[in-house]
C-alpha cells in the first residue's frame, strides 16, 4: 500500500457564533471593511458569509446560534472564554497610526495598544465580545510573549528607533529574515506528515 501523506493545508477562515446577527455584521462590514459574498439560512441558523479577498469565498462567516448564557471569561477578562484573538494585518506602521485614527473617529470601542517587537498591535472588542487585533509585523524577533504599551501618536520614526532599541536589548533578538530563515526548516519538517 502507498503512504497517505498529509496534503498541504492552509488556514483559511474563520466562523463565529453570534447572538445579533445585523449588529456583528454591521461592525465587520462598516469597521473592518468586509464585503458580505453570501447570506441564507441552513439547519435553522442564519449564516453571512464576508470576504476582503476574491480568492476567498468568505475569510469570516457568521451564524447565528450562539448561547445567550455563554459565560464571560472570568480568568483573563482580556480575551473571550475561548477565542483569544482574531487578528488582522497591515503592512506599515504608518498605516496601524491611520487604522488608530480610524477606530477613533467610527468605533467607540476602548483600544489597547501595545508593542509587541515583533509587531504593533492594536486590540479591540467587536459588538459580542470577541477580541480583534489589528498588527504590523516589525523588522524584528525577540523571543514572545512580549506586551509593552506605548504612544502610537508619537512619530513614527521615534516609534521605530524606540522598538528597534527595545529588541536589541533583548536576550534572542534577531533579524526578523534571519527567524524566518531558522523556522523555515522547523515548519516545512511539521507539515510532512505520513499516516502510520
Ligand atoms: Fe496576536
């Protein structure tokens, strides 16, 4: 018998139970920039499909169906009980500072905004609770978890030399391109997989 190897996955999307169907697509389309691909209903649940990619269908799916009882997460009120984060990635400092403006002039949500060195993040709740984190990867590997708040309003060249201090000090810290070059190897090993 031939080996059955594993096929290359890819992760796709992600779907997410909702008690108020308009409002969370509402906040996905008008504050996220969703465009809804699909909508019906199936099994007794309604179901909208949203995308930001024409490659993909739909990237977010929502659906009604979730417990109105569902308990907050009372260990780290941070996060959902279960979802941690659904993040979402730009591609210049520059452009987290016009997302920052952007939260603030449509969305009266309080953000948390923290350095990461490997990237910026900006952290927010969505209509249910869910935790959004919109980030830009930076130049940078410093071994993670790694949390610091700091000014996004400050200029971005200050940011930078900031963040680019920060890591140099870090035990660990590399080039982000000399990480990717070293987990390359680790990622491609894990994705061969053959069933015994
Ligand atoms: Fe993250």
């Amino acid at each position: 018998m031939s080996e059955i190897r594993l096929p290359p996955i890819r992760l796709s999307h992600l779907g997410i139970c909702v008690l108020d169907l308009p409002a969370m697509e509402a906040f996905y389309v008008n504050v996220l920039g969703f465009s809804v691909t699909d909508r019906g209903s199936t099994l007794g649940f309604d179901l909208v499909f949203m995308s930001r990619d024409p490659n993909d269908h739909h990237q977010i799916v929502l659906s009604t169906g979730r417990p109105r009882d569902l308990p907050i997460n009372t260990v780290n009120p941070m996060f959902g009980p279960v979802i941690n984060q659904i993040s979402f990635a730009l591609e210049s400092l520059g452009q987290l500072k016009t997302m920052v403006q952007y939260l603030r002039a449509t969305y009266p949500a309080e953000l948390l905004i923290g350095n990461h060195g490997t990237a910026w993040s900006v952290y927010f709740d969505d209509p249910e609770g869910n935790k959004i984190e919109v980030f830009v990867d930076s130049d940078w590997y410093v071994p993670q978890p790694v949390f610091e708040p700091f000014d996004i309003d400050r200029p971005e060249a200050e940011i930078l030399a900031d963040t680019e201090r920060m890591c140099r000090a870090f035990p660990g810290f590399m080039l982000a391109s000399e990480w990717r070059r070293q987990v390359s190897p680790r990622i491609a090993e894990a994705r061969e997989r053959i069933a015994p």
